[in-house]
C-alpha cells in the first residue's frame, strides 16, 4: 500500500472506532471512561490529519471538519474586525478600555 491508502484506512479505522465509542456512550452513559476514550479518539483523528497534511495529502485550505485542527495564526487580528462590537463589558471602544 502506498501512503494514500494507509492514511485512507487509517482515517476509516478511526472513524469505526469513533461509531464504537459512541455506541458504548449510549449504552453506557457518559462516564470518565467513555470520555477519555472519546479524547482518545479526536486525538488520533487529529494525528492522522496531521499526517495526511505533512503527507500533501488532502486539501490544506480547507476548513476543518469534526476531529480535524484548524491552524490559527499567531499574529494579531485586524482590529477594524471589532469595529461596532459589544462584549460581556459593553460597546468595544478598542485598546483604551479604562
């Protein structure tokens, strides 16, 4: 197999699990268990995309869907995207809050 199909297989694999997991949720409640096995599983969703995105495998643009990471960078936003904006504090009146 070539690395395609091992990341393809490994994503089903993890997909199966994740159908698994949440049979036993079901049947079990949602217990400390099942929650770390539920963390278990995003983890490895996440481990194989990450894989497949070092791989060039798949779209790099895209915006992720559930157990992917979304990459967000670390510069500041712009600050006219909180031009006429309102927080738990009131209207935003930018970096001069007093």
């Amino acid at each position: 197999m070539g690395v395609r199909e091992d990341l393809t297989a490994a994503a089903g694999h993890v997909a199966g699990l994740r159908k698994a997991v949440t049979a036993l949720s079901q049947d079990l409640g949602n217990t400390i268990d099942v929650q770390r096995l539920r963390d278990d599983v995003v983890r490895l969703a996440d481990d194989v995309d990450l894989l497949a995105r070092a791989a060039n495998i798949g779209s790099q643009d895209r915006a992720g869907g559930p157990g992917e990471i979304v990459f967000i960078p670390d510069e500041d936003y712009d600050p006219s995207m909180w031009a006429d904006a309102d927080d738990e504090l009131g209207p935003h009146l930018g970096s001069s809050r007093g």
